[in-house]
C-alpha cells in the first residue's frame, strides 16, 4: 500500500506532514512519488494566500476522476484549508470523494480515520483537540536536519494574517518534554535542530510554570553533543534579552535570528497589530549586533499593505539599510477573507504593489551582495545538508550565520561539518571549496 501527500506552505506543514507520514508507515503503507496511483493521498494545505487555496482546490479536484477508477485510493483533506470557517461544508458539498477532512490540532485522529476509511466509512471533523507530540512517530524526511514543535498556535492577531483563527491560540508543550525530544533525536544522530513555533518567543507564557523561551535555549544549549540549534519564527515584540544573552553564550545555538519586521513604518506596523514601532525594532536589531557581532540576521517584509504611502515605503528601504540583513524574504500583501486588513480602506493597486516589490528587491540585494563581498576568501563551518540538484557532485550547506554555500563533494559527506572557503559569491549563494584537514 503506497501513500503521496501534498505539502503545502510553511515548515510548520512540513513537519505535520512528517507527522502523518508516521502514522501512514505504522499502518503498512509506504511512501510514493505516484500520486494517481497510491492507495492513500492526503493534501495537508496551507490558506495563508488565496491564490494558493484555489490551487489547492483544483489539486483536489484533480483526484475526480482517478477516484471513480479506483474507488478504493483514500483522500485526505487537513491542515489549515480545512480548518477556516465554512471550509468543511464547502469540501464535503464540491468534493464528494474525499474520505476524511481534518483539522489543524486534531492530527491524532488520522489512524481510526484511515482504518474506518479502508471500510468505507468517512470522517469529517475540524475540531480544535490538543493533541500529544509524543503521540506520533515521525518519518522524519529532512535529515540533518530534525523540526521540533515547542508551541502551536498564535495570540497576536496581526491585522493581515489568518493563522490565529486556523491554528488557533497557543499552547506550549513541556520543557521537559521538548528537551526529551532533542536529546533522543541527538542520539539518533541529527546534527541540527530546529525549533518550530509561529511565536517562539512567547514559548511558555501559557504554562505560567516559569518556563520561558530562554530557559529552554538554555537548557537545549548544554547539552554536550556536536549540533547546531536554530529557531523560528521570532516576533520581535517578544525577543528578550535573555533570549540573546543565551543565543550568544552558547556556540551550539546558531547565530542566526529570523526577525520579521513586516514593514518600516511605525504607522504601517500599528495597522498591521505589531505591536512594535521602527525604533523598537532598530533598538533590537542594534542589541543584538552588540552582543553577536557576527549575528546574520533575516527578516519578512511585506509591500503594499492597506494604506501604504510611498513615504511609509520608502521607510521600509531605509530600514533595511540599516538593518542590514543578510537575507529577506520580500511579498507582495495580499487580501485573505477573514482577517481584519481585507476590509481595510485604500487597498493598494497591483501596479503600485509590483513597482514596490521591484525596489525593495534591488535594495535588499545590494545589501545582501554587500555583505556576500566581504565572505569571499573566509572560512567557515558548514553543515552539508543535501544535494543541489542543478549541479554534478554538489552539495549545499549553511554556515552558523545561515548563509547557504554550495560546493564540491559527494553525498557520503551529508550530516558533516565541514569547513569551507568562499570563492564567489552570486548574491544570495555562495560557492566555496572544503578546506581539507583544517
Ligand atoms: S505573529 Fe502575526 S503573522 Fe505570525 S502567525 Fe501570529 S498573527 Fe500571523
């Protein structure tokens, strides 16, 4: 018995469909890259866009007629698609043929749900369980690398995003848990872990039990193996100084701090519900280059937002001058039914949308080759993650900081560190060569 899943949207998805592939091998089926002829296809979907729910949608679709030939493939519908408001009624009624539809917080659900489906019987339920990491056995599929869930859900409300109504609010599991969690997956020989949350920061505000996102580092941060420990997503209105302080104590924890700043503006930030302004932000970004100095720091940042001016904009170009950071990840805003900003007055035009993200871009890659310029010639440790496809022979890594490098060797080297001299540099890639015996 084979099974396909469609993985759609962030590492959060990623990681619950290693979830889901755990309970699928427990019950005798094995992964394919077939999907019209596995035996059991689950689309874990993801509605942070519109324009990617209707993909999602016409994916869906597409199993019509595969399922009216073969009456006994399996479909499974979770993730955050399924979890919105009417999306339960609108999958049964436009897509008879899916057997089971899930939810976000009920994944624990999946193994009666696939048996009563292999009877022909059919679930739909989206309720919000909480279910128990260590419910799961996880096929794991990105080695070194090794995602750990510490919290679900989010309490912020950012006026354009649809997560806390999909995710719903945040739960955080127990430290000791978590730490149990690391610890055997060092055992197992992962040599980087990263730890998965929509808001790490706020980890353990909902325990009121004293354990704090930097208890945590810190506890994670001595453990005696050679790893590398990263970290996402951080909000900026929760990063503390601890949190740093331990970043920068401990040489296992990356120096590397995903920050999404989201816009420049203060004004832009208040009707986004950041609950930060510029000046908060730069103030972080300046502490944490005082005590990292070395930090690579990357950001979101999104254009066109409800009411942006060209000089909001254009505070947004002069932050991340500033800010410097050596990658970002640049989006146009786009309106999602659902949340606040939808309804927003001055919804921007896609022309103004397009010419922003054009500059923005070119800012940010000056800075990014800038900074690129001063790597070539260093040396650094990196990790060989996998290889680049587009190339014979290669593999491809990050450094501490979080830049990728690509460089010549074979697969036997996935799951090592080693050091590597930067030659050039194309923008955000870098290619290097391993510095043998170093
Ligand atoms: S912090 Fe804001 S952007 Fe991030 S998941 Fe929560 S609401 Fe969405």
């Amino acid at each position: 018995m084979k099974y396909f899943i469609h993985t759609y949207g962030c590492q959060m998805n990623i990681h619950d469909s290693e979830k889901i592939a755990g309970v699928l091998e427990s019950l005798g089926y094995t992964a394919t890259s077939a999907r019209d002829s596995a035996d059991i296809v689950v689309f874990n979907t993801c509605c942070i866009r519109e324009t990617a729910e209707q993909k999602i949608y016409g994916h869906i679709g597409e199993l019509k007629k595969i399922k009216r030939n073969k009456p006994d493939m399996i479909v499974v519908v979770c993730g955050c698609m399924s979890q919105q408001d009417g999306a339960l009624d609108k999958i049964k009624e436009s897509y008879p043929f899916v057997d089971i539809i899930l939810g976000t917080s009920n994944l624990n659900m999946l193994r009666d749900a696939v048996v009563a489906a292999q009877q022909k019987k059919r679930l739909y339920n989206v309720d919000f369980i909480n279910y128990c990491e260590e419910d799961f056995y996880q096929a794991r599929t990105s080695f070194p690398n090794a995602w750990v869930n510490i919290n679900y859900g989010c309490n912020n409300f950012c006026t354009y995003c649809i997560v806390p109504y999909v995710r719903g609010r945040e739960r955080s599991r127990p430290l000791k848990n978590i730490l149990n969690e690391v610890k055997s997956l060092l055992e197992e020989g992962y040599k980087e872990i990263t730890l998965l949350g929509q808001n790490v920061n706020s980890y353990g505000h909902d325990l009121q039990n004293g354990e704090t996102f930097a208890l945590l580092l810190n506890e994670i941060g001595q453990l005696n193996y050679k790893f590398r420990l990263r970290f996402m997503t951080s909000h900026p209105k929760d990063l503390s100084k601890e949190v740093i302080d331990v970043v920068a104590k401990y040489p296992n924890i990356c120096n590397n701090i995903h920050l999404p700043v989201q816009s420049g503006s203060t004004e832009i930030l208040r009707r986004m519900n950041r609950r930060y302004t510029r000046e908060n932000y730069l103030d972080l970004i300046k502490m944490i280059r005082a005590k990292i100095p070395d930090a690579g720091i990357t950001t979101d940042i999104m254009v066109g937002f409800p009411g942006e001016t060209e000089q909001d904009f254009l505070d947004t170009l002069d932050l991340v001058r500033q800010a410097k950071y050596s990658s970002a990840f640049c989006f146009i805003y786009s309106r999602r039914k659902g949340t606040p900003a939808y309804s927003m007055e001055n919804q921007i035009t896609y022309a103004v949308k397009r010419d922003r993200i054009t500059r923005l871009l070119a800012c940010q890659n000056e800075v990014t080759k800038e900074i690129s310029q001063t790597m070539i010639g260093q040396r650094y440790e990196v990790l060989v993650e996998g290889p680049n496809t587009h190339y014979v022979n290669t593999m491809c890594g990050r450094t501490e900081s979080g830049r990728l490098v690509n460089f010549k060797c074979d697969e036997s080297m996935i799951g090592q560190f080693v050091t590597v001299e930067i030659e050039l540099a194309k923008s955000a890639t870098l290619w290097g060569k391993i510095i043998l015996g170093d």
